[in-house]
C-alpha cells in the first residue's frame, strides 16, 4: 500500500478503506512510514475528518497494534475515563470508592506532561509509591484488593504511544476521530468490561462547547460499543479547577479529605454521578447503590480501600498514616485578595501553568516532580471574598522563591466582581 496514495485520498476528502488504514497503523509500530508522512495523513484527518467506520477501523488497528490485560476470573471489570481538567482528581476517590463496593475496578493511567496532570504522580507522591507493574503483578493486585490503578505498559496500544506523541507537536490532537481511536484504542486493551465516562466541557477541557462535548461522548461511546465494552457516563461542567487542590501529594490530601467527610462539593456529586453509573450494572435498585456508596463512605471501607491500594504499591507505612491522618508536611504560603466581591471566574488553564512552573507537572517527559507542589484554593467560584482573604495556599520547594517573583499573577487568575453568581450543576448531560 503506497503511503502517498493513503495521504492523497484523504486530502481530497476521502473515506479510507480497512486495508489502508491497517496499513497505515503497521507502518507507524514498525517504523517503515516516516513520521513526515504520518503527520501529513493526521493533518489531513484533522482537517477533512473521518466517517464512524473510519474512527472504528482505526480505533482496531491501534488497539491491535500491541497486548491486552486479561483479569482471570473477573467477568465483570469497570473502568474510568476523563477527558482530563485541572486538578482532576477524580480517579483518586472513584476506585476505593466503588472497589469498597464490592466491584472490581481496572483502570490504566498517566503522568503528567505539559499542564495536564497525571494520576500516577498523584499516587506516587506517597514515599515509596510505584505505580509500574506487570501483567502477573495486575492479577495479583486484582485479587489481593479488588482494584488496580497502574501505569501502561509500553506494549498497550504502541501505535498511539507513537501517533500521540506526533499529534502533540504537529496540531493535530483537537480532533474528535483521533482522540475517539487514541483513547478508545487504549480503553480496548485495558482489562475493563464496563466503561464510564467523564466528558468535559467549558474553558479549561479539550471541547469547549457542549455540542462538541455531545459529539466527542457519542463518538467513544459507539465505538466503544463495538470494541465490545458496555458504556456508560456524563457530560460534565469544566468552568473552574475540580475541588480545591492542584498538584499531586495536595491532591492527594483532598482525595483522603472525601473518602472520610464527603464534603457537599460539585466534585462529590460528580464523583457519586460516576460511581453509581458503575454499581448500576450490578445494581439497579438506585435507592441501594446510593446507600452502599455512603455506607463505603461512613464505614471506613473507601479509605481502607486506599490504604490497602498504596500499601501494595510499596508506600511507607508512616507517609501512608501522615496521609490518613490529613497531615500536610508543609504550610502551604498565602496568597490573599486585593479587593471585595464574588469570585466570577478562575483560570484553571493559567493555575495549571503556575503548577508546572512550581514543580508540580513536568514540560519534557524526562523532568522530575517535587510532589508536594501546587496549590489549595480557598475561595472557589461563586464564593463571597473580602480584601485580606486568602485566595490560595502555594506548597512546594519552590513556593517562596517562586511567589517572590510571581505574586501578582495568581489574583490576576481570579476574577472578581461586584456580583454574585448562580453555581450551576457540574452534571451537564448522560453519555
Ligand atoms: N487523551 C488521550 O489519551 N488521547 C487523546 O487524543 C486525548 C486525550
């Protein structure tokens, strides 16, 4: 199959066929189509689109291109994904949460890389915490305490490890085909049976606008209907950073903070919205899932969850107990308003640069963390502020050097007016 042809046909608008496509994917793992050419089809792609069974094919290739995980003896597993937002900490509840259920939860994630976060480092921020295991270590941990959260092995879905990195730095990733085949390719291959999905939408996520969040959420759920999952999910509000902390060891403390008070917050109700999509296929009884999750919850079993989940992992017993106990290593250094009024707006994408800047997500793959950097907001949207109030709490080795030159631009990222604004639900729609 001549790669230009493949290039030709969809610059002129083209469905592609299987064999090209498979085709294409082959190329891209075994390095026999320059990446020139790769990043001219994906311009192409981005530009003139793809057809569903285009998506579909190319999600296939890509989850074909590597190996799966299996969970022996584990006809039901329930995975999770969010098309990411600042201080998403969800996973962190989510999986103790619905694994103190009774169900088992499978889920395959990240690191962080420009200013998106990643819930491996999250984990990680814990002394003694590796999240990096093989296939046999996956079932053991499977069986062991019902839930995994581990980073992917090299050999999942290569061919979007490869077309990843190339979408990053060619344009090319804002396009509903490439990330549908891109995550779907990668969810396939996972362990999951069930999938749920956490769509955002608003000023700091990948679709801006609800229809394109409607089209992004359809488009992962058919095809993950015929890659042979059972889907399920939400739209959901992404208009300030998710709860109060952004970094990794901060975040967390906040996640500790829910597993044990369940604080009323837009992150609960969006994490319960989650959670109860996956008891619901074991459950339908919607009255006895709600209270199952409370009881996890008030019994002490979701942060049992945790605890068993770090300890596998290799946490050192005393950061796991200073974590259970709520304890910060550090004080967090204030940054406080200048004026009075009503918080209308916070820069989530302008509070994750910071972060980074802070040590807390990395700009090239091989940059080390500080874990305990990033922030605590204490005022969030809507909240009423007074001049002298803090805004935030800055952590990290770095927060006084860094605020010294920096202070001025974190109440530039809070907009505050002179009137108070509705909060609207952050559920915004059913998958
Ligand atoms: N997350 C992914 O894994 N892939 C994309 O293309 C976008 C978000």
């Amino acid at each position: 199959m001549d790669m230009l042809q493949i290039i030709e046909a969809k610059k002129r608008g083209s469905e592609l066929g299987e064999s090209e496509i498979e085709a294409w994917v082959r190329g891209v793992v075994d390095e026999s189509i320059p990446l020139y050419q790769s990043a001219s089809l994906l311009m192409a792609i981005r530009l003139n689109g793809m057809t569903f069974d285009e998506t579909w094919l190319l999600t296939r290739a890509m989850a074909n291109s590597g190996d799966r995980v299996h969970y022996k003896g584990f006809p039901v597993v329930v995975d999770k994904h969010s098309t990411g937002g600042v201080g998403d900490k969800v996973t962190l509840i989510l999986a103790p949460l619905v694994a103190a259920c009774g169900v088992p939860v499978a889920m395959l994630s990240g690191r962080s890389l420009g200013f998106t976060g990643g819930t491996i480092d999250k984990f990680e921020s814990i002394a003694g915490v590796t999240c990096e295991f093989d296939d046999l270590t996956l079932q053991r941990m499977m069986q062991e305490i019902g839930w995994v959260n581990a980073q992917p092995s090299s050999r999942i879905a290569p061919a979007d490890r490869a077309l990843y990195a190339l979408r990053d730095v060619t344009g090319t990733v804002d396009s509903i085909p490439l990330i549908t085949a891109s995550i779907m390719s990668k969810k396939m291959c996972g362990g999951g049976t069930h999938l749920c999905l956490d769509v955002k939408c608003g000023p700091g996520a990948f679709m801006q606008n609800f229809d394109d969040a409607r089209k992004l959420a359809s488009s992962l759920k058919q095809v993950g209907i015929l890659g042979g999952l059972k889907m399920a999910g939400v739209i959901s509000r992404m208009a300030e950073p998710l709860g109060q902390a952004v970094g990794n060891y901060v975040e967390m403390w906040e996640a500790v903070r829910y597993l044990t008070e369940w604080p009323k917050t837009p992150l609960a109700e969006l994490v319960m919205a989650l959670a109860d999509h996956m008891l619901k296929m074991y459950m339908p009884d919607e009255e006895k899932r709600a209270a199952m999750l409370m009881s996890a919850i008030e019994s002490g079993a979701a942060i049992e969850a945790l605890r068993r989940y770090l300890d596998f992992c290799g946490g050192d017993v005393r950061a796991i107990d200073q974590l259970m106990s709520m304890e910060l290593t550090q004080e967090g250094v204030a940054v406080t308003s200048t004026r009075d009024g009503f918080v209308n707006d916070i820069d989530g994408y302008g509070l994750a640069l910071c972060a980074r800047e802070l040590g807390a997500g990395r700009i090239t793959q091989n940059d080390r963390i500080d874990p305990m950097a990033g922030f605590i907001l204490e005022k969030q949207l809507a909240d009423e502020v007074k001049a002298g109030d803090v805004l935030l709490l800055v952590y990290g080795k770095k927060a006084k050097s860094w605020l010294s030159q920096n202070r001025e631009r974190i109440p530039a990222l809070f907009t505050i007016g002179n009137s108070a604004i509705d909060k609207a639900s952050i559920i915004l729609d059913e998958v």
